[in-house]
C-alpha cells in the first residue's frame, strides 16, 4: 500500500503536465489554423464558394470538370512563412505546391488543383496544407461525374 501512494502522486502530476502542455504549445507556434470549409470546380474574387460548392462528402458533376478549388478560412496565420499545400488523389501524393504566406492572419482563400491536359478524374481528392513544417488544415472530398 505504500507504493501506491507515491505512483499515484506520479499519475497525477503527469497527467496534470500532459494537459497543461497542450495549451501551452498552442499559442506558441509560428503557424494558424485553417479549416476548407468548401469544394468547387470554379473560383470567386473574394474567396467566397460559389452556390454550388458542397461542405464534404460527394462533390457530383454531369461532366468531368477541369479544375478542383479547396475554399480555406484560416486564422492565426503570419506572412512570409514557408508553406505547402499538398494534394493527394486516391491517396496518393500527386502534387506539392511550395509558397509564402501571403493571405495575411485572418480571412479566406482558395487552393487550386488541375491536370496539364484534361479533366480530372473521378475519385477521392485530398489536401494538406502545412505552414513553418507545421499541419495547419486539411480536407478531402469525393469526385463523381454522371448520374448521382
């Protein structure tokens, strides 16, 4: 019984720092946060989704489209930072595209994802988007053409 007392303090304490860091390290880091809050095959000016962009799930078309964008809003986010948007299909790396942030701390944008020649195929499309090494956001969508 007495070793138990001891260990138990221990479980406490690490506990106790295990939460406590978590909160600490979340206002200390270089990156934001980002969340895509929409799927579309066309672009707006100011970043907002079109009408028919959808949140998550299927994104259905009659035809094939050309280009795939991933509306972000995005927070807590410094310029001048090294940064990544990566692309996956079927979950598979296809593209990685290097950039600075320069959206500023706040607000919304659009990542744009298209083949040289052609329509994108049907299937799974995913992006991450890292900002300083850091994951700041990340989405995925399923692509489907025809009758659905």
């Amino acid at each position: 019984m007495l070793l138990l007392r001891p260990m138990r303090i221990f479980l406490i304490a690490v506990l106790g720092l295990a939460l406590a860091l978590p909160a600490i390290s979340i206002g200390s880091g270089t990156a934001g946060r980002l969340q895509v809050i929409a799927w579309a095959n066309r672009a707006t000016k100011t970043a907002v989704p079109p009408a028919d962009a959808v949140k998550r799930g299927t994104y259905c078309k009659a035809r094939p489209i050309v280009k795939l964008y991933a509306y972000v809003r995005f927070q807590g986010m410094k310029d001048k930072v090294a940064s990544t948007a990566t692309w996956y299909f079927n979950d598979k790396r296809v593209f990685v595209f290097p950039f600075k942030w320069e959206d500023g701390v706040a607000g919304r944008t659009a990542f744009e994802l298209h083949r040289q020649k052609g329509a994108l195929e049907k299937g799974r499309y995913a992006i991450e988007i890292r900002t300083g090494r850091r994951l700041v956001g990340k989405g995925a969508i399923a692509l489907k053409f025809g009758a659905c």
